[in-house]
C-alpha cells in the first residue's frame, strides 16, 4: 500500500511540473528562453529557486545523518557559505553582467583565450556531472527502495524514468521553466522538512519549547570546534572551505549563475543572491536539528541504526514513523532530487552548446536543433555516469561530492582569481595543462600529508588546487595587458 501511495504521490507531483512547464512555455521556447530566460525572471522567485538547487535529494537525507558523526559542525560550513555568498554578489555578479555573458566560461575565453575557454568549459561540465549525478543517485536509490524494487524494476529503468520526466518538462524552455518549477519544488521541500520535524516532536510527545531543549541540550548540539586543529571538523578549517566552496560551487558554476543570469538586472541578481545566501542558514540549521531528533526517537524507541549514515531517515522514515512522514518524506526528496537535477542538465547543455559548440554563430533554426539533440545526449550521459556511481559504491555522497569539488574546481578557482587580480597574459594553448596538473598534484600533497604527518586534509585542498593553478599561470605568462577586461 505505501509503495502505491507514494507512485500516486509521484504521478501527481509530475503532472503540476508538466502544467507549469505547458504555462511557461506558451509564449516562448527558443534558446534565449531556454538559456537565459528572457531574462526577465523576478529575482524573488529566482532566490526561492536556487534554495532547491542547492539543497538537492542528498542534503535532505545526508546532512540530518550526519549529526551522529559530526554533531552540529556543518553550520560552520553554512557560516561560510553566507560570506562566500556575499563575495558572489559584489565581486562576480558584477563581472558577469557587465559582459553581458551567457555562460560565465565565456570570461576566460576574452581573458586569456578560446583555450581557455573550453578548459574551463570542460571542468565545469565534469565536475557538475559527477556531483549532479551522485546527488540524483542517492534519491533514485532510496525510491528504488521504497517503491520499485517491491514490484521487481530494475534500477536502470527507474533512472531512466526520472531522467526522462525531467527531460519532458525542461526540454522547450529550459531555465525558463526550470525557475519555477525550481520555486514549486523548494517550497515542498521546506515545507516536507517542518512537517517531519512537528511529527516525531508528536511521537515523542514534545510541544515547540521542549523540541527545541532537546535540540539544544542534546550531546550532538556542538557548532563549533576550535581546539582540535589536526581535526577535519576544525572551525577555520570548515569556515573557510564554506567561503571557498560556495565561490567555486556557485560562483563558478554555470548551474547556479545560469539562474542569476535571468534576472533583469545586476540589482535584481544581486538581491537574488544575497537573500538566498542569508536563508541558507535557518534552513540548514533544521535539517541538522532533525538529525539530533531522528537520534533521540531512535534512542527513545531502542531502534538500530545503519551503520551508513545516509541511511538512517529513509529507514526511519519507511518503517518507524508512520505514514504521513513517509509521504512527507517522498515530497521532499522528489522536489529536491528534481530541482537540482534539472537545472543541472539544463546548465550542462547550456555550455556545451555555447561554449563547444558556438552554437551562436549558426542561424536561429540551426541553433534550435542542436540544443534539442545536444540536450538529448547530456540527458543520456547523466544516466550513465548515475549507473556508474551505483557501480562503484559510496558511503556517504555528500561528503565525495565535496571532495570531487575540491579537485575539478579548484583549476576554475585559480584561472577566475588570477584573471580577475592580474594583467598578465599567458600561453593559452598551455592552460590546460595546468589545470590538469593541478589536481594532480594536490593529491599528492594530500597522500604525503597523511603518510608522513599523520594530517587528514580536508576540503581546503580546493585553495591548495587553486594555488597550484595560479603559480602554474605564472609559469606560463607572456607579458601584462594593459587594461583588465
């Protein structure tokens, strides 16, 4: 019966996405719809949007499971965020829009070349297809479980059913309908998370402020850690990496500027960014109080926990708490997996076709077709890398998607400083040689951290990246310009 009611759950969710998706493309359906929008996006449902890109399936079931090893530490992280958050809006946005971009890779190419170009281009496109496809894993996963498994589908068929309803809502107008389904779904989420809390506050027969004293008085609520230095959970260590991560995994990303880019001004973006930035704080700050609940129900009922932490809500979720949070649950998941995966599929068509392709030196009709077939293709690439991912096995995906990040975005993050903070010029055919020998030899430092000095690096191997790539640039220069871009 719960596998049914969560398939009808589902069906429906699906049909209101392909009613918004009917509504927003009515009037138009070109590549300036499906790349930019019209640019003509309130910025107000762009910040409501970009929430549930970012929070993807996988915060929804890692962050809560990773209080039991972490305790509350991860708001230093979400600290960080918010400055990095900051540093976007009156650093990049401006850049961005002042060059009229379409894809923010194009900067690199009027910077320091077209090799340039698609070298950043094609970190982009591997970094977002590995962490977009390892969040839509954990989701795809967890309703093979509850729901497709029992009725004998394979996993490879429900992978290609999700992929394929994101595909027949997004595939005429892109990010123009991606904006608002994206504001649908981010209300959903939040919306399924408050409502789980209420209902185990319910089982355990607690009212608003004794939720709340056994959130605060709980052995997990630690935020901070400044003592422990060698530790990966150390504040500044955490902060730190926050500030970075959100510059690299937001800034830097085409996903998340696509959305930016929308608006109908710098002003717009800029209010966009900052209020989005601000609210990631109380909305992450729940998803960690519902891990140090889920362990005081646990703790209260006498129930085993798995050993993987990513597992420890879907379990609870599907056979402990009732019916109501199962299909809350549901809810949740499905508008976070889907909101991060289709912007995600969106933005990687987006660049290949402008910044590999050039599709915008071919006529309008032209232009329109290769967008559709190249959609097509990365749509089939996405579901391929998620079986590769389910191939190879992950105990907890938030954490590798962080650690992937550190290593395909630290070259992004060192060619955007240098070229924003100096005027020299350098060998373009030699750039990407740099940025593959980067991440090399950031591992290397790391390996030889952890054999000879016992030190476990973290994901402030992501400056380490950037710093190998800006000294890299520095061999390769040829002279300085004489104005900046």
């Amino acid at each position: 019966m719960n596998n049914l009611s969560i398939l009808v759950v589902m069906v429906i969710y699906f049909a209101i996405l392909y009613l918004i998706s009917v509504i927003t493309s009515r009037k138009s359906s070109n590549n300036d719809a499906f790349f930019l929008g019209n640019r003509k996006s309130p910025w107000w449902v762009v910040a409501i949007a970009m929430v549930g890109s970012s929070i993807s399936g996988v915060t929804f079931v890692s962050v809560p499971g990773w209080v039991r090893e972490s305790d509350m530490t991860y708001m230093q992280m979400v600290f960080g965020f918010t400055v990095g958050y900051i540093v976007i809006s009156f650093v990049l946005l401006p850049l961005y829009y002042r060059l009229n971009l379409t894809t923010i890779y194009s900067y690199l190419g009027q910077r320091f070349g077209r090799t340039s170009h698609k070298t950043g281009s094609a970190f982009f496109i591997l970094s977002k297809l590995i962490g977009a496809a390892a969040r839509l894993y954990l989701v795809a996963m967890i309703l093979q479980v509850l729901v497709f498994a029992q009725w004998g589908v394979p996993f490879p068929v429900t992978v290609a059913g999700i992929i394929a309803l994101m595909w027949i809502y997004t595939h005429k107008s892109g990010i123009k309908t991606i904006i608002w389904t994206d504001t649908l779904q981010t209300i959903c989420l939040v919306t399924a998370l408050i409502l789980i809390i209420c209902q185990i506050a319910i089982k355990l027969d607690f009212d608003a402020i004794e939720t709340v004293k056994a959130v605060t008085t709980n052995e997990h609520y630690r935020i901070f850690v400044f003592d422990d230095w060698g530790s990966t959970q150390n504040f500044f260590k955490q902060f730190f990496n926050g500030i970075f991560i959100t510059i690299v995994m937001t800034g830097l990303d085409q996903d998340m500027m696509q959305k930016n880019l929308t608006c109908k001004s710098l002003k717009d973006a800029r209010k966009n960014m900052l209020t989005y930035g601000i609210a990631f704080i109380p909305i992450n700050f729940l998803f960690l109080s519902l891990g140090i609940l889920l362990l005081i129900f646990a703790n209260t009922y006498q129930i085993d926990l798995p050993a993987i932490s990513d597992q420890i809500l879907p379990m609870l979720a599907s056979d402990y708490l009732g019916f109501s949070v199962l299909i809350f649950f549901t809810i949740g998941i499905i508008a976070a997996a889907f909101s991060s995966a289709d912007s995600a599929i969106a933005s990687l068509t987006t660049s290949v076709c402008i910044d590999l392709l050039n599709i915008e030196k071919e006529d309008m009709g032209q232009a329109k077709k290769t967008r559709v077939k190249v959609h097509i293709i990365v749509s089939l690439v996405f579901g391929l890398v998620i079986l590769l991912i389910d191939m190879l096995g992950e105990k907890s995906i938030i954490s590798a998607i962080y650690k992937i990040a550190s290593y395909t975005y630290g070259p992004l993050l060192g060619l955007f400083t240098f070229g924003l903070f100096t005027k020299i010029k350098v060998r373009d055919r030699l750039v990407p040689y740099i940025c593959i020998l980067s991440p090399v030899v950031s591992y290397l430092f790391e390996v030889y951290m952890k054999n000879i000095f016992n030190y476990s690096v973290g994901n402030e191997i992501l400056m380490l990246n950037a710093l190998v790539t800006i000294i890299g640039l520095l061999l390769i220069q040829k002279g300085r310009l004489k104005q900046q871009i």
